[in-house]
C-alpha cells in the first residue's frame, strides 16, 4: 500500500519542470492550467522569433565579412531557411491555439538556429 503514495510522489518529481502538470496537482483543472500552457508557449514563440532575427543579422555579417562562403555559407542558408519554416509552422499552430504544436516547432527552430549559431562560429 505503501508502494503507491511513494510513486505518486517519484512522478509528480519528475514532472515538476512541467507547468502543466504542476498546475493539476496543485488542484487546477486541465482548464485552469491551458491558458498557462499557451501562454508559455507563446512566449517561447516570441524568444524564438529574436533568436531568428539575431541569427539573421549575424549570418548577413558573416557573408558580408566573407568569414562564411562556399559550402559553409550554402549550408547556414538552409539552416536559416529551415528556422525560418519552422517558425512560420508555429506561427500557424498560436493562430490555432495549439500550445503543444508551438513548442514543438519551436524546439525544430531552435535546433537550426543553435547549429547555424555554431557554423557561424566556426
């Protein structure tokens, strides 16, 4: 009987990084807890948003400084590209108010920008 509490008590740990589900077992609803969620969500959106801005300005700089060409330049094109895709998806997912399709694009568009951010270091 004991077993229970103690696993309720390992899970609700490993999820505590969770709004979501901190917020339900603190007793709110999954109601409660969705406009928390999307708000989260957008809000990852819009420091995305500034990543890709800062990662724009950065790649032109490093093309205009001629410190990335060729190959190295083609491939940080694509990676701004892919960004920008990813981004225009969870853009589409806040006008439909899909909080876990934000957070997923934003995590596709963050992965570019860090990998372009690290090209362009190179």
């Amino acid at each position: 009987m004991k077993l229970l509490p103690l696993m309720a008590a390992v899970s609700a740990f490993a999820l505590c990084g969770c709004s979501t589900f901190s917020s339900l077992f603190a007793g709110e609803s999954i109601a409660q807890a969705a406009p928390v969620t999307m708000a989260n969500a957008e809000k990852a959106l819009t420091v995305a948003h500034l990543a890709y801005q800062a990662a724009g300005v950065a790649l032109e700089q490093a093309a205009q400084s001629g410190a990335l060409t060729g190959a190295n330049a083609a491939k940080a094109e694509a990676l701004y590209d892919k960004a920008g895709a990813a981004l225009d998806i969870a853009d589409q997912a806040d006008e439909a108010a899909n909080a876990q399709g934000i957070l997923a694009a934003v995590a596709d568009a963050q992965a570019a920008i860090a990998s372009l951010n690290t090209l362009i270091k190179q």
